[in-house]
C-alpha cells in the first residue's frame, strides 16, 4: 500500500484533499477547508513534477495551509461589514425601514400590518385607518413602532 502511495503521490494528495473538504462540509466551521484547498494544490503540483520527494511534499502542504490560513484572516480583517451583519439574526431589527400597509385600523395607536408571511402588532403615534402606508422606524419587543408615509405628488 505504501510502495502504491509513494508511486502515485498526486493521487494520494488529491484523495486526502477531498476527504478533508467532505469533512469541512459535515460542519467543522471552516477548519478544514484551507487545510483541503492546500491538499489539493499539492496534489496539483506534484501531478506537474512527479519525482518530488515526501519530505518536500510535507513541508509544502504546511506551508501552503499557513499562507492560506494567513491570506484568509487578512482578507476577513480588512473586509468591509455590511450593515446586514449586525441585525443577522434579529428578524424585527431587519424591518426597520420597510414600507408596509395597515391591515386594520389603530385603535389607541395599535394596529396590525403584513409583512413577508407574518402579521405584526405596530403602534403609531396617531389614529389612522386600515390600507394607510406605513415606514417602520423602530422596534419595541415585538411591537413595530410605525409612521405613515407621506404621499409625494
């Protein structure tokens, strides 16, 4: 098994390349896929010289998987955030700004509006009535503070 390995190293690289980017996608979180990506580039380089030795073939998949964890870090470092990042998992913070029409009319400033496939309780300063548009503007608990939308000629 050894003497096979030893004569089709590229095969040998590629194999193992492969089985780490299945186990990066059974949900490591992305610990393997550098080291995966690095597998597999040298399996590509030892396909073009085939008569590099192991010890090379070793040291150059450490390096590459360090040059490649490194180029990562630095790009997410420098990465610009997107405003989208902070209201990831905050469904109601993400309707800020959103244009919706009142499903019923407010009475004592609560009403209800559609949004996506939910109805959301809202609360308005004034009284308006059903089929007004309405702009989220912010969020209490699970109330959606509304205004309406003035009308543009």
């Amino acid at each position: 098994m050894i003497e096979q390995i030893a004569a089709q190293p590229a095969w040998f690289w590629l194999c193992f390349g492969g089985l780490l980017l299945i186990a990066e996608l059974l949900g490591t979180g992305g610990y393997l896929l550098w080291t995966g990506t690095a597998a597999i580039v040298v399996a590509l380089i030892t396909w073009v010289f085939p008569h590099m030795g192991w010890e090379l073939q070793g040291i150059l998949f450490a390096v590459l998987t360090l040059l490649s964890v490194i180029a990562w870090r630095r790009w997410l470092r420098h990465r610009p955030r997107q405003a989208s990042d902070k209201t990831l998992n905050q469904k109601n913070h993400q309707l800020i700004g959103l244009h919706a029409r009142l499903t019923t009319d407010t009475e004592n400033g609560f009403g209800r509006v559609k949004l996506a496939d939910g109805s959301w309780r809202v609360h308005c300063d004034r009284e308006l009535p059903a089929n007004t548009e309405v702009e989220v503007i912010a969020v209490d608990g699970i109330t959606l503070k509304v205004r309406p939308v003035p009308h543009q000629p």
